[in-house]
C-alpha cells in the first residue's frame, strides 16, 4: 500500500467519523421529549414544556427543557395535603378522647354508644313520695274549698 491510498483511505474514514458525529449531534441536540417508561408516564404540552402524569401513582410533574436535558418537578398535590390535614385532625381527635376519658371515666370511645355518659336520678324515697302525696291532698283540697267558697257568694248564700 502506497502513501496516497493510505491518506485517501484515512481521509475517508475521518470524513464517514464526522458524518457519523454530525448525525449523533443532531438528534442529541433534538433531544426528544422525556422517555415514557412504558406507558407508565403520559404527557401533554404546556406552555413551557410538558405535564407529566404518572399512571401509576397519579402524581403530577411538570418537565422542563434545560441545556442538560429534561427535568421533571413534582407538582404540589391538593389531595397530599388535604389527607395530611385529615391525619392532623384524626390525631388531635385521639388526644381530646383521650383526654376526655382521663377526665371522666364514664365515658369512652366506643362507637356503638355504650360507653356513652349516662345520666343517674336518684328515685325518690317512700318518705319523699309520702310528703309529695300529702301536698298535693292538701293543694286540691283548698282548690276544693275556694270552689265552693266562690259559688256561695256568687249565688248569694254567703256572706261577704
């Protein structure tokens, strides 16, 4: 082999490398959208780049094209904080129960209501019966008699 076929062969070689690195360049700089491991992902164009939904997990992300590619940040999720909100309150409810029922044993968290306050009257006793019976006898009685007292004078039988 010659020194002209070898530079000719050389030649062709570096021309074929930098076609090839050309070609590899160009879809490098195209850089397609984010990769949607198969399927998992699902994407729509916004206005400065892509939303991302996760079908899996249904978090929502939204992709930005920066000279080091693509880049995807979770966006914040409403139902993430309102099941937080809805932990908090679930906790603080325990403790008031709790609190509760350290203070007032007759009480519990039962959900069925049986350990619900209840409320005890102390009956009366046969001597508190008695006196109730004797001032009601006593009560008609004058009732009785302030009747008939107002029937006597309205019919003239009795002196005023």
């Amino acid at each position: 082999m010659n020194l002209a076929t070898s530079t000719l062969r050389l030649s062709i070689l570096l021309a074929l490398a930098t076609l090839w690195l050309v070609r590899i360049g160009a879809a490098v700089a195209a850089d397609p959208a984010p990769d949607s491991e198969n399927g998992r992902y699902t994407f729509s164009p916004a206005p400065d780049g892509m939303v991302r939904l996760d079908t899996r997990t249904g978090t929502v992300s939204t992709c930005n094209h920066s000279g080091a590619g693509w880049a995807c940040y979770a966006v914040p999720d409403e139902r993430k904080a309102l099941d937080e909100e809805i932990g908090r309150l679930e906790a603080e409810n325990q403790k008031l129960k709790a609190q509760l029922a350290a203070r007032d044993p007759a009480t519990s968290d039962k959900p069925d209501g049986a350990g619900q306050r209840k409320i005890e009257i102390p009956l009366p006793s046969d001597q508190d019966m008695d006196r109730v019976v004797s001032f009601l006898q006593r009560a008609w009685k004058r009732l009785v008699d302030m009747a008939n007292q107002m029937q006597k004078d309205v019919s003239g039988d009795g002196k005023i």
